[in-house]
C-alpha cells in the first residue's frame, strides 16, 4: 500500500493530467459532494458539481491551456484520514500565465484520497 505523500501526489498527478487534456467531467470523483474551491482571486466555489462545471466552462475558453498544481508537502494526520497538500500551481492560457500557492484539504473515504477543500492564491501574472 502506497504511503499517504505518494497517494496524494499521485492523485494530483492525475487531476493534472485531466486538466491538461480538458476532460472536467474525469475530475468529479476527486472530490467530496460538498467540496469548496477558492480561485486564485479569491471566489468561492461550493460543491463538486460547480467545481466541474467551472473547470468545463474554463476548458471552453480557447485560450485556456491548463493548471499544473505541483505539491511540495503533504502532511497526514494523527488518525491517517485527512491530509495538507501544500505546493505552487501555475495558470496558462494563449495570452498570460498566472501562478502562486496552494493548500488543498483531504480525506480518505472507502479507501481513496479524496479533495474536500482547496485554496489557491494568486502570486504572479505575466502577461
């Protein structure tokens, strides 16, 4: 069984590699029903629904490229249930890139690692 940091970073890799290719409805199961997003500028978003439909309505914009959350820490707790991912993220599109930190909350349920907060801050802009 792999340990709760490869976990974790597996699964990041893999919302990645959903975002990259624009597939939103393969995010769904990564997080918990009454998940909460905050956007790098600071709008929330809550249930994994609206989270979905916010990612499909940013893979609609042809400029979008994607998002590529890379995890510096995950930290478990006492009881091995819930986790702190902490890490950079970076935002591409066409015309600009946006970049900053990020904090993602998780929780195993049946066995699986899943999201049930996250919160991006926006650090950088070019473009």
């Amino acid at each position: 069984m792999p340990s709760t940091d490869d976990a974790i970073r597996a699964r990041r890799r893999l919302t990645n590699r959903f975002i990259a290719a624009h597939e939103a409805q393969r995010l769904a199961p990564f997080f918990v029903a009454d998940a909460n997003l905050v956007g790098g500028e600071g709008g929330l978003i809550s249930g994994a629904l609206l989270i979905v439909e916010a990612f499909a309505a940013q893979f609609a914009d042809p400029n979008f490229i994607a998002y590529e959350r890379t995890p510096i820490a995950v930290t478990p707790d006492m009881d091995d249930r819930r986790a702190a991912e902490r890490g950079t993220w970076v935002g591409r599109w066409k015309d600009q890139t946006l970049g900053g930190d990020y904090l993602a909350v998780w929780r195993k349920e049946t066995g699986q690692w899943i999201i049930e907060q996250e919160l991006y801050v926006t650090l950088t802009r070019e473009g």
